[in-house]
C-alpha cells in the first residue's frame, strides 16, 4: 500500500472540476485523480493536462452507477488505504429556455446533485483520513432557493438537528410534489437546480456535524462552497470567473492547512463563510 497522499475530484473532465485538477496537481503533494464518468472524456482531459507539463492520473467514476462509485472506493482503499481530499464537483444542470417537463427536471436533476453526491458520500467519507479534505461544490443558487421556500421548509433546512434520512426524505418529497403538480403549493421554489443545491449545502452541514460527534479528533474539515459564476458548458459564455477563477475557492478549501480547524461545515463563496 502507497503513504502517497491522494485527491479525487469528481466530473473533473471539463469545466471547474478539470481547472481544480490542474490546481491541485500544481499545489497538492500527492497524487490527483481526474475522474470521469466516459473515459474517453477523462483520458482526453488528462492528455490536455499532461502536454501542460502535469501529471494527473485517472479513474473512471460515475456518480449516478453505485458500482462505479463503489470501484474507486476499493480502488482508493487497496492502493492508498483511503483518501485525504475529496472534491465532489460533478454536478448538472438543464438550460433555462429546455422544454423539459418540470417534474423530470426535478428528477433528474436531484439524482444527480443531490442522491449521487450523497452516494459517493456515503462511500467515501468513512475512508477519509485524519486532517482530510473535503468540499461539496454547491452553488449561491442554494440561498435564493433557501429564500424561495416556504417558512416552514426554511426553518428545517436551516435546522441545526436535522438528520440526513430527514433531509433524503425532503429532496424526494420536492421530486413527488412536481409529478403531483403541488410543489409550488408544498411550499417549494420554481427550480429544480437550486433545490438540488439547497440539499448539497445541508448535506454538508449534516455531514460537519457527524464528523465532529464521530471523528473530532481526526481534523478533517468539511465544507460546502460556490465557485462563483464561471464560464463553463454549464453556464456559458456570459459568466464573469474563468474556470481557474472558478476553482480558487474549492481548492482553497481542499488544501486548508493541517494546523487549520476553520472553516467547517459552512458553506464558502470567495473564500469567505457565508451565515446560510
Ligand atoms: P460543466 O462544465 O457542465 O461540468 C460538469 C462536470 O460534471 C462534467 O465533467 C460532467 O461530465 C460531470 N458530470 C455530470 N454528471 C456526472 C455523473 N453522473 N458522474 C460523473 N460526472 C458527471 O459544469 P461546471 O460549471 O464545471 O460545474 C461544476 C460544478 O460547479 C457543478 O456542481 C455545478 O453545479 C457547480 N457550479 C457551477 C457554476 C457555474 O457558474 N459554472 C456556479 C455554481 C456552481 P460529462 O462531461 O460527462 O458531462
């Protein structure tokens, strides 16, 4: 087994996943994985970085396949004896103008960023080692989502005892009520992409807290975050950051000295805790 010290970052073949890859494998002492759900994607990506003088590795990793999922957690395990810094970045999102019904979207949208995100959570967390790294790259969607709800929904998202079956029951209630047609009427914002973040940034909480009450002292830190927006195939052309601006707060996080105990369980945007 490797003492290498090891970072996996999730949907890492384009966009803010594939710059916090080059940042890391310019900043992180030890190896970097850009993982991809289509190797042919991956294995692309990693030639892009290697003719940049870098030396990524690669492990294919689909969030939504929990065999996949459950692959790089043996992998991870037998080669390196867990992981010190987990990046989940894989993330989607539907156009404003697709004319998807909105009850798909919701699906679709909440298997993604909330259920695989939690999925790939629940594998490798345990994995992670003393003074790890964690980010869950969410969104400042997730605060006008948070606005959108109703008092009632917003009082247990912000909730300091809420338990993560409390919160997987919420995301799939939000997903049952847009097939009812009753979401809006239940409470909940008009957007799927921000409910879906809404459930990374409390997820992340939830997660902090568990951490603390299992693990004090093993030092790892977990954080949500908002890369800012960033031009990507996600939000295009317009958006203000460059992918490598987009990367500097998650990558700030994930290599948040072993002698810090700060930020934890808060949700960062420019490198700065943000009150949820
Ligand atoms: P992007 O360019 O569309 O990249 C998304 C990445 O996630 C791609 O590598 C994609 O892989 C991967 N992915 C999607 N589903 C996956 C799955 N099931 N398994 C593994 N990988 C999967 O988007 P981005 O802008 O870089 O977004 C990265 C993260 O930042 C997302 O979580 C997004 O919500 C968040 N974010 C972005 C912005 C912004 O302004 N861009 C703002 C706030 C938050 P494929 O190439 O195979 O599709």
């Amino acid at each position: 087994m490797s003492n290498v010290q090891v970072a996996v970052v999730t949907g890492s073949n384009k966009g803010i996943g594939l710059a916090i890859v080059r940042a890391l494998c310019q900043q992180f002492p030890g190896d970097v994985y850009l993982t991809s759900r289509d190797p042919g994607r991956g294995q692309a990506a990693v030639t892009q970085l290697q003719q940049e003088g870098l030396r990524p590795l690669f492990h294919q990793l689909d969030i939504d396949d929990l065999q996949s999922i459950r692959a790089l957690r043996d992998f991870l395990k037998e080669k390196y004896g867990g992981l010190n810094v987990l990046v989940n970045n894989a993330g989607i999102a539907f156009k404003v103008h697709d004319t998807t019904p909105f009850a798909v979207q919701a699906e679709v949208t909440l298997k993604t960023n909330f259920f695989a995100t939690r999925n790939v959570c629940t594998e490798l967390l345990p994995l992670v080692k003393p003074y790890g790294r964690v980010v869950n790259v969410s969104s400042m969607v997730s605060f006008s989502a948070l606005k959108g709800c109703s008092q009632e929904l917003q009082q247990k998202f912000r909730s300091d005892t809420i338990t993560e079956d409390e919160l997987v029951q919420l995301m799939a209630k939000f997903v049952e009520d847009t097939k009812k047609g009753v979401h809006e009427k239940e409470g909940w914002p008009n957007t799927a992409y921000g409910v879906s973040k809404i459930g990374v940034t409390v997820l992340s909480r939830i997660q902090a807290r568990l951490l603390n009450e299992q693990r004090r002292g093993d030092h790892i830190l977990l954080n949500a975050c908002c890369p800012g927006w960033v031009r990507t195939d996600m939000a295009g052309p317009k958006a203000t950051k460059s992918p490598e601006e987009g990367a500097e707060t998650p990558v700030y996080l994930a290599l948040l000295p072993s002698s810090a105990d700060a930020p934890h369980g808060q949700f960062v945007s420019d490198k700065t805790v943000k009150p949820w």
